[in-house]
C-alpha cells in the first residue's frame, strides 16, 4: 500500500500549493463518484481557474469513450484542475489533452520511469498503460466556456485489478519501479509540470516534447475504427500537434481529432 497521503498529509499537499496558478482552492475528497463531474459542477457555480479536485478513492470515475476508471482508495491518483482559457476552443482542444500527458511523462521521469504517450490520452510504460487523461468542456455556442482535465494514474499494485486489464494491458508505477512512491511528491511533480508547460501550449517547443514521446512512431497504426479508421505508418506530430500519419491509400493523412489509436496486426486467417 501507498503512505496514507491523502489523510494525514493533505496539510503538507495543502502547504506546497499553489504551484504557480494551480491549487489555490484544492478540494480533497476520501470517496467521490468522479473528480471530473465535481469539478465540472464547481466551475458551473463559478469555482475559478486551477481549481483542484482531488478524491483518494473513485467509485464511478470516467474514462474515454463511456468507460468507467475506478480508482481503489489508497492506491492511485485521481485528480481534476478546473480550466478557464481564452485558449480552450474546438481547434485546440488536443493540446489540452497533449498537455495533461506530458506533465504525467515529466512527473513520471522525476521517478526514473520514461514514459510515452498513446494518442490521444493514455500514458504507456513498458507498452502497459499507467495513465490515462479525460478533457470534458461546457461549450457555450462555439465557445468554451470552462473544461476540467481530469488524470488518473495507477500508483500502487493494488490500483489494478485483473478485470481492469482486459482492454488494454496495465501497470502501476510502483511494479513499473519495483519500489514504492509517494504519491503527493509523484502529484506535485506532475502540477509543477502542468503548471510549466500550461503558458507554452500554443508554442513550438511544447509540440516538440510531445512529439518526442509520442508512442508508436514509425509503427503500422489505425486510428479510430478498425474498418473505417485511418491506417497506415505514425510520422508523428506536425506543428500544429496534430498527428501524421502515412496512408498507402491518401497519402499523409493530418489528424486532430481524438479517435483513439493502435497498432495494427494482421489478424489470423
Ligand atoms: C482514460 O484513459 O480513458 C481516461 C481516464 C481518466 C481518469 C481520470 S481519474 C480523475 C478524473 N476523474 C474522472 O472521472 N476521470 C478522470
């Protein structure tokens, strides 16, 4: 098991916030259903930007695509930071997404373990997904309003549980290791990490570093449904952060949007 951080030491998490503009209202929960739908209903009733959610145990927290994040207390991060950008439109959504997961790759790094990232929002160590990010919006016409960016990150042995690795392979950071972490300095170094990239997310250099860990460069890919995706070999980002792909079919496809990716395998016959 994890220290019992989220109990006892939620003064010292308290004590080390804000980072920059994150967490100078954190809100901290034992139990919650999703930190993403508590923080989208503060920022419904004003609650303002780098507001923070954190809950030690999820009972119905969400993941991509409708599925479900259970996060078992004790044993995992689970967190939402309230956002409120001019930034925050349909054209850049994905660099939002792109920003959650790099600063899980840099927090990550500070603990010795190099990870990737499967576009458009899951955190690969050892090709095992760690991490995963969820951007929820209010959209207001063709503005939005506010979104929450959500991460969850499996920590210790016991965030996993047999069934969570029937739909893609998991890990923790603590088997990743071999050790065990503190999950409030693997949290900080993550905020810190937000907080750093957060002013440079339109620029050069962020898509840059997102680029380089990028998982499946140069692999046979498909990106959303297997038979209508788009298939071929992952260049990569372009400049604007959309990701590259090389189809035999149109050539170099550009992508944005958040269809989730895969490596592709020839089935057998
Ligand atoms: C995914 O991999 O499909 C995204 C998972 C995102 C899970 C996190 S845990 C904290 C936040 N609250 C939620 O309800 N979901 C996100």
């Amino acid at each position: 098991m994890c220290p019992p951080v989220w109990g006892g030491a939620l003064d010292a998490l308290k004590a080390k916030l804000p980072i920059a503009w994150i967490g100078e209202k954190i809100h901290y929960y034992p139990s919650l259903e999703s930190t993403n739908d508590r923080a989208m209903q503060l920022a419904a009733d004003g609650a303002p930007h780098g507001t923070l959610v954190v809950a030690d145990e999820q009972t119905h927290g969400k993941g991509r695509d409708g599925k479900v994040w259970i996060t078992r207390p004790g044993t995992s991060l689970a967190f939402s930071l309230i956002l409120r950008s001019t930034l925050l439109n349909a054209e850049n959504l994905h660099r939002f997404i792109g920003l959650g997961a790099i600063a899980v790759v840099d927090g990550l790094g500070k603990t010795g373990l190099n990870s990737s990232i499967k576009w458009p929002n899951d955190v690969l160590v050892n090709d095992k997904k760690i991490a995963g990010v969820l951007l929820e919006g209010s959209w207001r016409s063709e503005r939005i309003e506010f979104a929450t960016l959500g991460i969850g990150i499996n920590v210790d042995r016991g965030s996993i549980q047999e069934d969570d690795r029937m739909d893609y392979p998991a890990i923790s950071v603590s088997e990743a290791l071999g050790s065990s972490v503190n999950r409030e300095s693997l949290l900080i170094d993550i905020l810190e990490a937000l907080a750093g990239w957060y002013p440079r997310v339109s620029d050069q250099d962020f898509v840059s570093h997102w680029d380089t860990h990028l998982a499946y460069k140069g692999d046979e890919v498909i990106l959303g449904e297997e038979t209508a995706g788009v298939r071929g070999k992952l260049i990569g980002l372009d400049r604007n952060g959309s990701l590259q792909i090389d189809t035999e079919r149109d050539g170099v496809v550009n992508a944005r949007h958040q269809s989730s990716l895969r490596r592709y395998s020839v089935q057998p016959e």
